[in-house]
C-alpha cells in the first residue's frame, strides 16, 4: 500500500513536472511576425504599418531573402526618410513601422436589453513570462541606425513608446552591418509594464542622424519575444 | 515615292509627339460631372464628431463650368481615442481593380482657395498598401505647396510634388483631403474650401 501510495506521488510529481515544463514551453516564445503573410497584419493577427509625419516618409514591404540557414523566407523591408526640418515644431517630422501586440476591441452582440453594447475592451498582451524581444536585422548599406520603442497601457494612450538605446547596442557586431544578426533586447531596457503590451515600433529618431537627416533602408525578420 | 516617305515620317513625328503628350497631364476632376474624370468614386469620409460636406458647384470655379465646395468641421474631442474623429474628402484615381499607374508624373496640382481664407488641410496619397490599411501618406500642411504661403480668397495653383509622398507611385489608389486635428491651434477647426482641376502633371 505504502509502495503504491508513493508510486502515485511519483506519478503526480511526473505529472506536475511534466505540466510546468509544458507551460514553460509554451511561454518561451511567442513569434510576433515572421512576415510570411500580409505586411499589414503580424502572426498575432493584429495591425501593423509605418507612421509618419510629413515631411520624413517611411514605407514598407515584403522581400524574399535567404537569412541564417541560407534558406530564402520573406523578410520585411523599411525604407525610410528622416528630415531634421519642416513639420511640426520644425523638428522633420517623424517616422518609424509598428506592430500592435495588443487586440483591437470585440465586438459584442445586441440584445433585447442592450441593443447598442459598447465593444469589448482592447486586449493587452501579457509578456511577464518572457525575457527579451529578439529579431534578424540587417541594413543595405551598413549607416542605418534606428531604436525600439515599446508601449504598454499608458504610453499607448499617450500615443507614444518608450524607447531602447540604439540598436548597435544589442548586436553581435555592435553596428548594423549588410549582414544579417540577431539583436536581443532585454524587456528591462523598458521601465513598463510588461503584463499589459500594446505595441512595438522601429523608431528613425532624429537624434541618430546628423543634418539634414538620413535616408536608409532595412530588413527585419522573426519578430519573437523570447 | 518621296511623298510617300515625307508621310511616313510626318505620321511617326505626329505619333512620338502624342505619346508624351498624354503622359504630360492627367485630368483627375474638373468638377463639371457626377463622378471623376476617371470614373473613381468621390465622397467625403467623416467618423463623428467631425464633419463634412462635399458639393459641386457651378458658382464662381476658375475654370470650365464647376468647382467643388468642401464645408469642414473638425472636432477636438469625442470620438474614437477621445481624438475628436476625422473629416476629409476622397477621390479615387483607381479604376475598379486597377490601380493608377503615375510614373509619368511628377506632381499633384489644382487650384484651390478658402472662403475666408487661413483654412487649412493636407493632401492625402495612397497606394495599394494604404489602400488596405485604410489610410493615406499625408503632405505637409498646404500651405507649403502654395506661391502665397497659405491659403487665400484668391484662386492659388497647389503644386505637390509626388516625391513628397513614399509610396507605389505605380499602383496610385487615391487622392485626399484632410482636415487633420493638428492643423488646427486647439484641434477644432471649421471652414469651407473650394477646389478646381484635380491633375497629375
């Protein structure tokens, strides 16, 4: 009976065990975008684009490309035009690319007691079981330089991100080169809240080019976070 | 025999003069029908608070027999994102599933004037892409496009260069105009505009 007992606690521990490695494996990484389907709608199905303000200028597309492996899949292309003058506050104007982690707001079915229900809420996504934000990056001639921004909650209804240093900084080679690499970004780099993303963005600041700006274009790929 | 070949000649030199010819300008919209020169759909898009009005008019144009007259109420707040929603006016340059190829031209041009004068607004440009995203690459604000500097009472010729907008120039959707919350010193903004010969040069 006693050998029985501890032949089911060891099961139950297998069990337990087996559970929280499951999750764990679940939670080790959520591909964002691939970029394998429409370059206006990631993996998690939710918007992505570029923003601008004129009269910097920003535009993206799909390209097919052999990275890592050798082996081509599509990658996504950002062309972009920072000004430093013009625009608003003189300042160039801005532009970057995003993709929305958080879910746009259901749609909720009238009833005879509500015929007119407010959609649901937006859907934050909770990152707390992950580290970093990682993706392959390269540039076409090696001058590029961008930052990332990342939103939660409150920056996304400010309408802005908090932003990472540049991106050299979470390379191998410490610079965007012509060849591809995997920039891993820690979450801490942002002092937000993780359980409640809403968006990542590819942000050309001024402060990264010299005057009058800088045009340049880039390549990312497997949008993941780890 | 001669003669033949002085034909020839003049028949090809005719031809090679109309082909340029075509690409030098695209009419859009003179305002004078119900719909576009291109047979692309226009009407105003608004998301409430904000307004607009759209109308073809024969008074005053400045030139041929028509004009559009576009009334704007722009609102700060309320709305989606409490952002006060959004106002403009459309026209659509593709022709059902064919998108506008406009590698021959180098500007958007038409001749525009305010009410009162001081109203504002940017041109909106999209491609294939923003066509699906429901959105258009905006301008600066027009004023930058205009010999005055701004907008007037009096007729001024808008020359915006298709460079401005970083876009699929050969696959053009359509062209806007936008009322756009932060050409405006509160966000509120109302005013009526008259616009004439919508072109491609």
């Amino acid at each position: 009976m006693k050998g029985f007992k501890s032949a089911r606690l060891f099961v139950l521990f297998l069990m337990v065990t087996g559970y929280l490695s499951l999750t764990a494996a679940f939670a080790a990484q959520l591909v964002v975008d691939d970029f394998e389907g429409s370059e206006t709608k990631n993996k998690l199905g939710n918007r992505a684009n570029v923003f601008i303000k004129a009269p910097s200028k920003a535009m993206v597309s799909i390209r097919e490309e052999a990275v890592g492996s050798g082996q081509k899949s599509h990658v996504l292309m950002v062309r972009y035009e920072k000004k430093k003058a013009g625009g608003p506050f003189d300042s160039g104007g801005w532009c970057g690319y995003y993709t929305l982690l958080k879910s746009p707001p259901a749609l909720v079915a009238p009833t005879a007691d509500d015929p007119n229900p407010k959609p649901a809420e937006e859907q934050y996504l909770d990152a707390s079981g992950y580290k970093a934000l990682t993706f392959m990056v390269r540039g076409e001639k090696g001058d590029e330089n961008f930052v990332i921004g990342l939103s939660d909650r409150h920056w996304d209804k400010v309408g802005d991100s908090v932003k990472s240093q540049e991106i050299g900084k979470y390379l191998p080679a410490g610079k965007l080169t012509t060849q591809w690499q995997k920039a891993t970004i820690p979450l801490d780099e942002f002092f937000i809240d993780y359980a409640q993303l809403a968006g990542i963005s590819v942000v050309f600041d001024g402060d990264l080019f010299p005057d009058p700006g800088h045009a340049g274009t880039i390549y990312i790929d497997d949008l993941i976070m780890e | 025999m001669k003669h033949w070949k002085v034909i020839i000649f003049l028949l090809a030199v005719g031809q090679l003069s109309v082909g340029p010819a075509c690409a030098e300008s695209l009419l859009v919209d003179d305002f004078e029908g119900a719909v576009n020169k291109l047979g692309g759909r226009s009407n105003t898009y608004v998301m409430e608070p904000s307004r607009a009005l759209a109308v073809r008019s024969k008074e005053n144009p400045h030139g041929g027999s028509g004009l559009l007259m576009i009334k704007y109420d722009k609102k700060a707040k309320g709305g989606p994102y409490d952002s006060g929603g959004w106002c403009g006016y459309y026209t659509m340059v593709k022709t059902g599933p064919r998108y506008l190829d406009a590698t021959g031209y180098q500007k958007i041009t038409f001749w525009v004037r305010g009410a009162a004068g001081g109203e504002n607004f940017v041109v909106g440009l999209s491609d294939r892409h923003w066509e699906e995203v429901g959105d258009s690459v905006k301008s600066e604000p027009i004023g930058k496009y205009l010999p005055g500097g701004k907008l007037t009472t009096e007729w001024q010729k808008a020359t915006v260069p298709l460079s401005t907008f970083m876009l699929d120039i050969k696959e053009l959707a359509s062209v806007a105009v936008c009322f756009e919350g932060s050409l405006f010193p509160d966000g509120n903004g109302q005013g009526t505009i008259y616009i004439d010969d919508l072109m491609l040069e």
